[in-house]
C-alpha cells in the first residue's frame, strides 16, 4: 500500500491538495463514528450507513458550505484512541446513550464503490427511501477525504493572501486559493481535535435533492461479509452509556475518566 504523504507534498496547487487529500484519506487504518446507540445499531442492522447533508451539523460555516455545494456527507476520526470530547459531543445525550462504530479500510472502500444510494429522510426512526441512484447513469460519486485546520478569521482577512494550514501535527502555508477547490474541506483550529476524515457523497444530476426534507439522509449499502466484521467489534459503549439497548462491547476508557463536569475541578 502506498504510504501516506506528508502535507507539504500535496501543495503545489489546488488540485494537488485536493487530491492528496483524498488519497491519504483512503489510507487510515480505522473510522470512528460516535453516535446514538439506537443508530448505531440501526447501521449494523438495515447494513447501510446513513449520509447527512449536513443541516444539523454544529460548525455553522462548513455547515452552509456543505448544503450549498449539494452534498451529502459523514464525519468520521481517523484517531487510532477514543476521544472524551467526541463521546460528549456526538455520543448522544452527553454520552450516555452513546455508541461508537469502528469502520475499516476495506468496509469504507466497498462503500466508497458502491454502484447504487438511495436518497430519503427518517420518520419515527424508519428511513423512507424518495429516490435511488445508480454511479453507471452519472447521478453521483462518492470519495473519502480528509480536513484540513485553519484559522478561520485569518481566511476572512482580506489583506493576508496566505493561509495556515494544520494537518497530522503538520503546519504549511499555501496560498488562500488553494482552498476553492470545492472538494477541500476546512474547518477552524477549534475542531482539529477531531482528526476527521469525511465521507462525501456528490450529487451529479439532481444537485437540488439535497435541500428537500424528505431526501436529508443518503445511505449506502453494505455487503453481508462487511456487516458481520463490524459486528465483531461493535457496537463500543460509551464509558458512561446507561442506553435501554443491551449491545456493544465496553470502551477503553471505562472507569477512567470524571464525567460530572459540574463536579470536576480544573487542573
């Protein structure tokens, strides 16, 4: 397997960033997803996973950039440990309805692959189906890529012409155009704790699906051989999960960490 590149070999221009973006993606050993238990499992289940198009998110400008450009998208950290603030922050309820799916390089390949989504929403849990799409007719394509970090007022800054950017403990600066590719994704310095590699599908007829209500949600089939090896490992529990659902294995960080904030004192 080719090796992953470091940040200052992928910049000699917009296209190559992008580029060596997606290709380092496709190169991590594991994704982790941090969710509800109820999805989590509703993953492993219907054997799909679900895309967003990125209307609840909580970053407010990747958010609107995200919908304006017609995509659908999941998030997904490439961090080979647990993150406390990822369980707090997606785990649902603060953690204690949460669940983590670990997704492996070659279950993301066969989803990055796949020959058919269907486009739709959940109601009361149960994901209706509007529309299905086929790769072989041109209606959509699917790649897997990594987020860069920047400091977002310095983009805003009309008198500075270059930009920072942060990628696994790298910092270069590139020129702020660099980043119009649309298949470059940055987020603020505020979020590189994540380490997130995100699963992007792009509407290539259709582009308006995306703001419907009822077509919110994409999924992507998995075959039965995926399924059952992220069954093997998954569901992982919160470390404080008190969920109805009695599924998963135990998190790492079980009894190692104070979750009651309110009690907690800084150090």
């Amino acid at each position: 397997m080719e090796k992953m590149k470091k940040l200052e070999d992928i910049v000699d221009s917009s296209k190559s960033l992008s580029d060596g973006l997606k290709n380092n993606a496709k190169r991590h050993r594991y994704y982790k997803t941090y969710t509800s238990m109820e999805r989590a499992m509703s993953v492993l289940r219907s054997k799909k996973l679900y895309i967003s198009n990125g209307s609840k998110w909580n970053d407010k400008r990747d958010k609107d950039d995200f919908r304006k450009n017609d995509y659908y998208g999941k998030s997904f950290s490439f961090s080979t440990r647990e993150n406390v603030a990822m369980w707090m922050l997606y785990g649902d309820k603060l953690g204690k309805n949460g669940a983590m799916l670990n997704v492996s390089g070659h279950v993301m390949n066969e989803a990055i692959n796949t020959p058919v989504i269907e486009i739709g929403s959940f109601v009361n849990d149960e994901f209706k189906v509007k529309h299905t799409l086929y790769k072989e007719k041109g209606e959509f394509e699917v790649f897997l890529t990594d987020v860069v970090y920047i400091d977002t007022k310095a983009m805003e800054a009309e008198e500075k012409k270059d930009i920072q950017l942060n990628l696994y403990e790298e910092h270069v600066h590139v020129d702020k155009t660099f980043l119009d590719d649309e298949d470059v994704f940055y987020k603020d310095y505020a979020w590189a704790y994540e380490r997130e590699c995100r699963l992007v599908i792009k509407l290539l007829k259709n582009r308006k699906l995306v703001e419907d209500k009822e077509c919110n949600t994409a999924s992507i089939p998995l075959s039965d051989k995926s399924i059952l090896e992220m069954k093997n490992n998954n569901p992982v529990r919160s470390p404080i999960y008190t969920g109805k659902i009695d599924e998963g294995v135990m998190s790492d960080l079980t009894g190692s960490v104070e979750w009651d904030l309110q009690g907690a004192s800084t150090n």
